[in-house]
C-alpha cells in the first residue's frame, strides 16, 4: 500500500480480506487495482468506536498481526497485463469477475446522449444511491482502453473523476508541526477540533512550505478546512489573508 515502490507490504493481510481469490483460474501475470473497504454494516457491529469507515480501514489493514482484516472487502476496477490486454472495460471487468474479485458497479452510457450537466446530475443521483459502503465520487472510463494513454500520462485522458462540491468547517490554527514519512517533511496545522465529514478533525495536511507561504499562514489565523477527496483534512483558505490554496476558488 503505497506508491507501487514505497510504502508498507500489508500482503498477508490483503489475503484474510473478503472477496480476494486465494487462486486465480486464469494464468495471469499484472496488477489488480481496487480498494479496501470496511462496510458500514460491519463498522457498527464490530468497531462502533470508530466514527469513519475510511479511517478504520486504513488502520485496520495495517495490523501486524492481521487481526480483523478478514471484516475488511476489496472490491477491484481494473487489471493491467503487459502481454494480454483487454480490448474493452467491460471485457476486464468481467474477467477479473470471471476470477473470483468483486468488481466496482458500472453503468454503459451513450456518449451522443451525454453532456455536462447530464454527467454531473447523474453524479448525484449516484451518490445519493442506498450502499453499505462509502464513496468519493464517480469515474467516467471511454469503452475502448488506451493504454499508451493509461501507461504514459499521469491524468489519463480517456479517464475523468467526478466529485461532489467539498463539505467546508472553520476552525482556528493553534501549531504547525512536522511529519516525517519516508524521508520527507510535511507541515501540519493543528487546528482547534471541529466536525468534519462525520469525523472531528484536528490536524490538516499543508502539503509543503510554499503552500504556507502563499496562504500567509500563522499560527492563531482562522481557516476553513475541507477534505480532500473527502477523506484528507487540507486547509482551503486563510480568511485572516483572504487567500486559498493552490487548486480551489472561491
């Protein structure tokens, strides 16, 4: 769990976790890529301490021991084979369903009968869908996979993520600490605890120093904070400078 070369080797765990195929019927030699998860149904009976279902899984499938992942799902959205590759979404889809994975619900939209508005209202409705698990968003794929465009370009262009408006809170900057992880520094505001997304919230991530220094950041500056994705508290804006961060407008 990483960025495909650094990070921590949770692969034990990964093989306790529900809807992980112990073998694969297929002779098959890539990636799988998918997400863990921890259903809201489960969270309730089993962790009832834990008021964030994203949060939970992230620490529970870090266990050294193992212990709970087996209540965690993985649900997966694409596989990616140097030598054999799927001519269509639906075509790996539907393999890797073929495997024994549980794949990522998917609707087929014309794209003649498609526009903005369209995208975003279904959106919506997709997002306010009865499931016992949490999402961020939705992704528009074309049919057709381009993987030179998949392989070579960091926002693929035939891959579009939507994500509804972000929830805001305002809370005041009491310190700014240092987190040090695999060798990097980031700054951290410690804010003054406020509800965010379900969660009470006290640290938000300021990326590096020149997200400060264009913020005007100090400490005792109140602040609106989002979440990222609506999973990672960041500072929005500083409303004693009246400047946001880099990627938002007012």
């Amino acid at each position: 769990r990483g960025d495909g070369e650094t990070g921590d080797d949770i692969t034990e765990n990964v093989k306790r976790m529900r809807n992980v195929p112990k073998k694969l019927k297929d002779e098959y030699t890539g990636t799988i890529r998918g997400e863990i998860l921890l259903y809201r149904s489960v969270r309730e009976q089993y962790f009832p301490q834990y008021k964030n279902c994203r949060n939970a899984a992230s620490g529970i499938m870090k266990h050294l021991d193992g212990a709970d992942c087996d209540k965690l799902n993985v649900k997966v959205y694409e596989a990616r084979n140097r030598y054999a590759r799927f001519a269509t979404q639906v075509d790996m889809l539907d393999w890797m369903k073929s495997q024994g994975f549980d794949v990522v619900e998917y609707t087929i939209y014309d794209l003649k009968s498609m526009n903005g508005k369209k995208a975003i209202d279904l959106m919506e409705q997709v997002w306010k869908q009865d499931r016992d698990y949490d999402i961020d968003g939705i992704v528009w794929k074309t049919s057709d996979i381009d993987y030179e465009d998949l392989e070579t370009n960091y926002l693929p262009e035939y891959s579009i993520a939507l994500k509804p408006k972000y929830e805001l809170a305002t809370t005041k900057v009491i310190n700014i600490e240092w987190s040090l992880r695999n060798g990097t520094l980031t700054p951290v505001a410690i804010c003054e605890p406020c509800e965010l997304c379900g969660t009470t919230v006290k640290r938000a991530s300021l990326a590096n120093v020149a997200c400060i220094e264009a913020l005007g950041l100090e400490i005792g500056h109140e602040v609106i904070i989002t979440k990222a994705g609506c999973i990672i508290p960041k500072i929005l804006k500083d409303n004693v400078t009246g400047k946001f961060a880099e990627g938002y407008v007012c």
